[in-house]
C-alpha cells in the first residue's frame, strides 16, 4: 500500500484491503485482464472468526466515504463515488480523471465486498456493477 495521500484509498482496494489488523489467516486474489483493457480482480480474505470478519468489514465500510472524500482532492488520480452500503454489502466505483497525457480516456471500475461469516470477498471490474455483483454472489455460493 502506498503511504502518501493514496494510503485511505488503498484500504479499500481489493490488493491491499486485507492488509494490516486485524490479520487473515488465509488470503487469496487473482487478476485476469483481457483485450481492449478489460480486467477483473477477485480476492478472499478469511478470518479467524466471524467477528474478525465483521471488525473488518466495518473499517471496509467506513473507508469508503473517507477514499470518496479524500478522491475529490489534486492527488489521487481517480474519483470514487459510494454506491450502496449494508451490513454485509459494500459497493463503489472508481473513475479515473481525466488526463491529457494519457490515452483511452477516463476508464473506471466497479467494485463490491461481500462479508460471510470469517471471509470477505472483494471483487472489481472494469465491467458493469451487474457483472461483479454476478461474481460475488459465484463466489459466495462456492465458498458455501
């Protein structure tokens, strides 16, 4: 994770949003890109318990707003904006600014947690929040 002014919203990023305390005793993500820049990253965080889970997930949930909030200012290169937030949901995307130096555009991605018990699943895709939402629940009902 990146200490500087990114650091609340990497907290939030399925790479690095098991990191820290409490810690996982398990921990597993893949990425998968694809032509025309397409990607998905999917990861799984257990806990030794369900309340670890839950403690987690609850820092998940108020990272969200404060990443959207620090998002807004000149040096994180994206905006987030908060979608829905439940007890065991979390949803948001992630646009990047716009930049003259950069092709492509202003490309973004939608991500969602999903708390079960000792795990978090986190999944965050270039495809539309239907599309990782599909994800989360396989995953879930994988993990049974």
């Amino acid at each position: 994770p990146d200490p500087g002014p990114m650091a609340v919203c990497d907290s939030v990023n399925t790479l690095y949003f098991a990191a820290g305390d409490p810690a996982t005793t398990k921990y597993v993500s893949q990425w998968a890109g694809a032509p025309q820049q397409h990607s998905v990253s999917q990861a799984i965080a257990v806990y030794d318990s369900a309340a670890t889970a839950s403690q987690k997930f609850g820092q998940l949930t108020a990272g969200v707003p404060e990443c959207a909030k620090a998002s807004a200012g000149h040096d994180i290169p994206f905006t987030v904006t908060p979608g829905g937030i439940g007890s065991d949901v979390v949803r948001f995307t992630q646009k990047r600014k716009p930049n003259p130096s950069l092709s492509g555009g202003s490309s973004g991605y939608a991500t969602e947690y999903r708390l079960t018990g000792s795990a978090i699943m986190g999944v965050s895709s270039t495809e539309s929040a239907a599309v990782v939402t599909a994800v989360v629940d396989k995953l879930v009902d994988k993990l049974g």
